[in-house]
C-alpha cells in the first residue's frame, strides 16, 4: 500500500524535498494501524512538500524484509532527502520522529 500526499503551498517559504519513507508493519495488528496512523497524522502535518509512504507487511513480503535488514516493527526507513534514517517503535516521541526525519517541530495548521 501507497500513501501519497499533496503538498501545501506556503507563500515565501522555501519548498523542502518531498519525503520518501518505507514503513515495515506486521499485518494488521493494533499495533500496526497504530503506528501508521500516528506517521500519517504526523506528516500530514509537518510536511510541507508532500511525502510518499510505502506500507510494507513483513508477513506479504518477506523477502523485502529481509533485503532491507529489518529486524523489528514498526519499522521506518526514510530513503530521501538523505541521509537514510531507520526509526523502530510506535512513533508517540513526536518530537524525536519530526528531528529524525528532518522536520522541524513548527506551527501546527
């Protein structure tokens, strides 16, 4: 599954690159819709040029899991704008997630 999101325009600002993450789920456990949630809401909000979210589940595609080195999930692996970051956990430390993804902790909308 895809999640593809629109950017928002903001007059005078610099437009960041857009996001391009992989987030590495086990099925559709709590825990999992959990945590794709709580990254959707989170880009939704803090990223002004738009993002790509691939959902893989561990479970559907193994082999991906394993060429990736994902160990645990929820898993994220920011590919771009580099450099890559891996985040393991449910993502609840908003502020940790926005700094590891590049992103700063701004005004909400």
């Amino acid at each position: 599954m895809s999640i593809l999101s629109e950017p928002q325009e903001r007059e005078g600002a610099l437009t960041p690159e857009r996001l391009n993450m992989t987030l590495f789920v086990s099925g559709a456990s709590p825990a999992s819709a959990r945590a794709v949630r709580r990254l959707r809401d989170l880009c939704d909000r803090h990223c002004p040029s738009g993002y790509d979210l691939k959902v893989i589940d561990i479970y559907q595609e193994p082999a991906v899991v394993a060429s990736r080195g994902v160990l645990a999930v929820p898993t994220l692996i920011k590919e771009l704008p580099l450099p890559v970051k891996v985040l393991i956990g449910d993502f609840t430390d908003e502020p940790r997630v926005l700094a590891a993804l590049g992103l700063s902790v701004a005004k909400e909308h």
